[in-house]
C-alpha cells in the first residue's frame, strides 16, 4: 500500500490516541510502530530517555509511553521516574526483555501500568494499550492494573 493511500486509510478509520514508543533498537521501534499502527495509534519514537523526557516536554501529546527498561544513559525505571513527575497523568507501558520479578514490582511502584516481556507479541501490545486507555476514564483502574502488574510476580518475592 503506497504512503498516500495508507495515509487516507488510517484517516477515514480514524486514528486512535498518541503512543510514544521509546526504545534505543530501530528494529524494535519500527516492529512496535507496525504493530501499533496497525490498530491505527498515531505512534512517535524516542531513541532514549532523555529524547522522550525532551519530547514530552515539548508538548508530545501522547497519552501512552511504551518504555523500553535497558537503554543507555537513562533507562527506563529512571526515566519513568522523571516521565511521572513531569505528567503524572500519563500512562506508562514498561517493555523489557528483563523477567526479574523485582524489577517489575520496582515499575509498578514508579507508577508503571503494564509489563510486556520482549519478544512482544501484537495480542499483548493491543491489550495492555486498550485497557491503560480505558484505565484513563476510571479512578480505581491505575491502582487495579498495578496490582494486575503484581500479581505476575511469584507470591514468595511479592512486598508485604
């Protein structure tokens, strides 16, 4: 499908809500631009913390932040931590290849509302990017899919 044609496709479906994917590998950025593209988000990438923290500050409008956890500089929790401060609103979607429990309890503390495990496959991307939307429109939901975030952590390494 050539540029314009896509383009006119994706307007008459309407574009969805704005995905900053942040990741420092173009392959993966371009893998999860595709895959976000094709349920019609409007997708924009940084190539590093500090990129996204910049772009954001800039007046980005995206309702979601795909954030990889390794990345050179600053990375991903440190990040998320400075993202949280800037827009405390906005929903954080952590992505790592890292499977560490602590890390993810760690995330979801910083205010992380879902953990993808890298190979990330569409199904995944699709649904925890719908439901951090809907989580946009109920007051509870932020607290509802942090512990959804826990309860992938084994009960023996869960905080108390």
């Amino acid at each position: 499908m050539d540029a314009e044609l896509r383009s006119s496709f994706l307007e008459a479906k309407g574009r969805r809500a704005t995905v900053l994917v942040v990741d420092d590998s173009p392959d993966i950025r371009r893998y999860l631009t595709l895959a976000l593209e094709i349920d019609h988000y409007k997708v924009e990438t940084a190539s590093s913390g500090e990129e996204a923290f910049q772009r954001l500050r800039d007046g980005c409008a995206a309702a979601i932040v795909l954030l990889d956890l390794q990345m050179p500089g600053m990375d991903g929790l440190e990040t998320l931590h400075y993202l949280r401060q800037l827009r405390p609103d906005l929903k954080v979607i952590m992505c790592s290849a890292v499977e560490d429990p602590e890390v993810m309890e760690q995330a979801a503390r910083l205010g992380a509302q879902a953990y993808l495990v890298k190979p990330v496959q569409q199904l995944y991307l699709s649904a925890a990017v719908e439901r951090c939307l809907r989580a946009g429109c109920e007051k509870s939901a932020d607290q509802r899919l942090k512990t959804e975030v826990l309860a992938m952590v084994p009960p023996a390494l869960r905080p108390k």
